[in-house]
C-alpha cells in the first residue's frame, strides 16, 4: 500500500510539474517590451516598432506599491484614455499587468497579513482589466529589488500572489536582478533578468552604470544553474545627469547590449527564447537603428 501511494503522489507531482512547464513555456517564446509610462498612449513611433518586429506583448506598468501611513497602497495608477483601442486592426496586443513594490515594504508585516495584501492587489489588477474592456490577463509580474533582509519576507508575499493569481487563471512572474542571482529562486512561474543598472551611478566615470559587461560576468557562475526558467530584459533607455553647468547623457552602446547578450546565451541557451527591451518609448527608439533591434531580440 505504501508503494502504491508513493507512486501515486509521484504520478501527482509529475503532472503538476508538466501543467506549469508547459503553461510557462507558452509565455517564454515571445519578444516584448516594458511600457513605465503613467499614461497608456501609443505615438506612431511606437506602434511601428511593434509591427516592424513582430511584437505582441508589452509589460506594462500598472501601478507602484509603496508605504503609505506605515501601510503598503498602490500609487501613480496607469490611465487609460477612454479613446483607447487595443486593436488598430493591423496587430494584437497583450498587455501583462506589471506592479512595483518598493523593498519598504516588505520591511513589516501589513495589519491585515500578506494574504490580504496579495487578495487586494491582484483583485486591483482584475477590475483594472474589466473596467478598461481589457481580456484576462494570461500573467501577472512583481517587481522588487529584494535584499538578503527582506528576501524571505518578498518570497513569502510572492507565494500569496501567485496563489491568488492562480485562482484567475494567470501566472506570476518576477524580476531578478543580477545579484539576486545568488539567493535562492523566488516562488514565481518565472523570472526576467534585469541585465541592466548593473553599476553604481556614482561611479559613471569609471563604467556605464546602465550596463557594462564586466559588471555582468561575475554573475555568471550563478546563472548556468539558477533553477527557474528565465527570460532576459536589456536597457534601450539613456540617464541624464547635471554636474554643476555639465549636462551629460549616458547611452550604452549597442555594442556592449549585445556583447551582454551573447554572453548571457552562451552560459544559458534557453534565454534566447524571449527578449524584452527596456523601455518602449520613441526616444529610445530613435537611439538605436533597426538592424541594431533585430540582433537584440533575435532569437
């Protein structure tokens, strides 16, 4: 009887494993785009970009978490202008509800306990959809720049929402950054590398804060093995600093993206599977020529 059960739970557990491999294999074979704007408006620009490389999934921003009155509360919402049409009758989009929560405020426990945090802000993002005539959403992301000090305090918040999420039918997915690398994986169907503020902006003199590769290689002995499916996010976006009367742009160039990029896909093949690009915006369209875009979300 014992080995019946044992093989029975196995069995179990297998088909489960199977269910979400092959759930999170339908969200890591498209390209995309993060949307950080606090208003859903497409210029001309932006829409081509979309057509010319075949993109039809776009992160989009639809609010922050931060503290509050000592309590976590959503803030800088997204609009959606009443005007607005998912279909131009040219292409599809799917948007994939993006949050923000500051590490502040994993820092203490919500009155009313994680479980309700994770209710409420999944529940948010459901009526968001229905109010704006929005379909389900297939995924729901959490970003966070988690610490070693509030690491167990997001994972512990992370599984509360993808339990809640499960319950409408979306995955959750989360941002890893590069020296998150190093801590255990996180309870998410999967994760997005952020291969990008890879350096300190204080020390632009020396290396591109945005993205130098020597910042990169380091991180590689851990990415070989990380245990969660992973997709790859490269910045596209300039920084702009005064330093006294000195206004200086720092730009990376599309060498060093897709020297990152090679690297990256080399220590780990399966990343090349779905690109995202950060972020969509005409400005950062313009910096980079079209044959520069298609070695980036090449696959």
């Amino acid at each position: 009887m014992r080995i019946i059960v044992c093989v029975l739970l196995s069995l179990v557990l297998m088909t489960g494993c199977k269910h979400n491999d092959g759930a999170t294999e339908t969200l890591l074979v498209e390209n995309a785009a993060y949307y950080w704007r606090t208003t859903w408006q497409l210029n001309s620009v932006e829409e081509a970009f979309l057509q010319e490389h075949d993109i039809h999934r776009v992160f989009c921003r639809y609010f922050d978490v931060v503290m509050t009155d000592g309590q976590p509360m959503p803030n800088a919402t997204i609009h959606f202008p009443a005007e607005w049409s998912m279909d131009n009758g040219q292409w599809t989009m799917e948007l994939v509800p993006t949050v923000y929560i500051t590490e502040d405020c994993m820092s203490h426990a919500p009155q009313d306990g994680w479980p309700e945090l994770a209710k409420r802000l999944v529940k948010r993002i459901v009526q968001m959809n229905e109010t704006h005539d929005l379909p389900p959403a297939r995924e729901l992301q959490i970003d966070c720049d988690y610490t070693l000090r509030s690491r167990k305090t997001y994972y512990d918040f992370l599984s509360e929402v993808r339990r809640e999420a499960q319950s409408y039918g979306m995955a959750l997915s989360t941002t890893i950054r590069l020296h998150q690398l190093s801590m255990p994986a996180p309870p998410a169907d999967y994760g997005v590398l952020m291969v990008y503020n890879t350096g300190d902006p204080q020390n632009f003199a020396e290396r591109n804060p945005i993205l130098d590769i020597r910042d990169v290689q380091p991180y590689m002995r851990y990415l070989a093995d990380y245990p969660l499916p992973l997709a790859a996010a490269y910045p596209v976006y300039a920084w702009q600093r005064t330093i006294g009367s000195v206004h200086i742009e720092h730009t990376v160039e599309a060498s060093e993206i897709l020297s990152a990029k090679e690297i990256i896909e080399k220590t780990r093949s399966d990343m090349a599977n779905a690109i995202i690009t950060y972020c969509l915006d005409k400005e950062n369209i313009n910096r980079y020529d079209y044959d520069t875009y298609q070695k980036i979300y090449r696959h």
